[in-house]
C-alpha cells in the first residue's frame, strides 16, 4: 500500500483501489488531487495485469466536485487550465481498458458526479445524492457521458435545473447501476472482482473494449469534441467571476 497525502492507493492482485483522501473538504478536487488521480489511472491503464479500478472517498463523501476554496487566488486562466486537466481525467477513466467501479455515498456533486459516471460501474453505498451544478457557471463538463448514460432529455433537466438527486432517481435513471447496504459492500465487491476474473486478463480486455466501442461510439473523436466544448465554455471572460458569483449565491440560498 502506497499513500500520498491526498490519494490512498492499494493493490490487491488483479484489483487497484484508489481512495479520495480530503475528507475534511468532502474529497474536493483539488489540483494535486486530479494530479495524482490522472497519473494513477493513467499508469493503471498500462499495467497488463490490472482487471478492475475501484474508487472511493475517505469519510462522509465520495466527492463533492472541484475544489474552490482558494478561488480569490485564481484567474480565467488557472481554471481553465484546472477544469481541462479534470475533463482528460474523466476521459482517462471512460476509456480505462478494465472494469471500473465507483462507491458513491453522501454528497455526490459537480465533478465528483461527473467521475462517478464515468465509471463502468456506480454503486451507492447507504445513501447519496448528486448534483451537476457546473452549468451554473457556464460550464460544459462531462454532459456528453451523462446524456448516455440517462437520456439527452433527463440529462438535460439535470443540468438545466441544477436540481439535486437522490438515491433512488440515480438508480432508476441508470445514473447508478445499484444501490446497496454499507454491510454487504465486501460480499457484493468480492462477487464483482469474481465476475471480472473468471477470464483471463488478455480475453478480458478484449471484451470489455468491444464493450466500450458500443457505448462510446464516436472514441477519441467524442473525446475530442467534449474536450473541445469543456475549453470553449470555460475560455469565455469571466469565469472566475462567474464562478465566484456562483458560490456566493449558493451561500445565500
């Protein structure tokens, strides 16, 4: 086992578990974090023995989005770069050549829903709830992912509304694909990992890439042209403005 301060990495066999190690700050996406996090799936995605990516947050959260607490330190230009590097981190674990798997529970927001979808599979574990809020802010981040896995029209009330969702929407939606007690996450992993090891790693890979190529049908080229949307939205002046306006209204709220 290997810990960083902001990312707790174990390996068990064929079974990488990544945990989001903020918990103070709800696993807030800080730019260390999407750091470490990118590197960790990225170097993931090369090891030949690797079959399935769990991920989780320490504490109360899985993960409640980016991370704005310093936002009177940043300009246009630092979020942009900030949100471009969270965008390829999502894309990274979309096309991840292994079974991911996310444990969601409490607060489920922004970025942090937007990872929880990229994922293959998305348990909630007791209870949590998801919000994707970045359209607030003029923000363009992970709407592609999300319309496939629940619908262009949901997907679009979601992000309009800023609407938060509960448990039993995420599941009924396809948003999450089960939701399960916090005793019985052990047994139902375990069962996973079983499902996910039954074949050997080379044939496995090669199913789940034949996989992915239905449910991401346009690849890198979709990839592309959510990169290029994410840049378009959070290139227009003004978005630390916007950003910091957006929270001092939630404050109110």
């Amino acid at each position: 086992m290997s810990t960083a301060c902001e990312l707790v990495s174990t390996r068990e066999g064929g079974v990488l578990h990544l945990q989001l190690n903020r918990p103070d700050k709800g696993n807030a996406l800080s730019a260390s974090l999407v750091r470490a996090l990118t590197e960790a799936v990225e170097d993931a995605a090369a090891d030949d023995k690797l079959g399935l990516l769990v991920l989780s947050g320490a504490g109360r959260h899985f993960c409640t989005g980016f991370d704005l607490s310093d936002i009177d330190s940043e300009t246009d230009d630092s979020l942009l770069a900030r949100f471009t590097r969270v965008e390829l981190l999502l894309q990274a674990v979309n096309a991840a050549p292994f079974a991911t798997l996310a444990l969601a529970r409490g607060r489920t927001m922004g970025a942090g829903a937007d990872l929880f979808a990229a994922c293959t599979e998305r348990w909630i574990v007791d209870d949590a709830s998801f919000a994707f809020p970045g359209a607030g802010f003029g923000l363009v981040l992970g709407t592609t992912r999300l319309a496939t896995l629940v619908g262009a029209t949901r997907a679009a009330q979601w992000i309009e509304g800023g609407a938060l969702i509960d448990a039993a929407s995420a599941c009924a939606s396809g948003l999450a694909t089960r939701q399960l007690a916090a005793d019985a996450l052990d047994a139902e992993s375990a069962a996973l990992q079983a499902r996910v090891s039954r074949l050997d790693l080379h044939t496995q890979r090669a199913i789940h890439a034949a996989i992915d190529a239905a449910r991401r049908p346009h690849g890198d080229t979709g990839d592309a042209q959510d990169l290029a949307r994410l840049v378009r939205s959070a290139a227009r002046p003004g978005l630390r403005d916007r950003v910091a306006a957006y929270r001092a209204a939630q404050r109110k709220a």
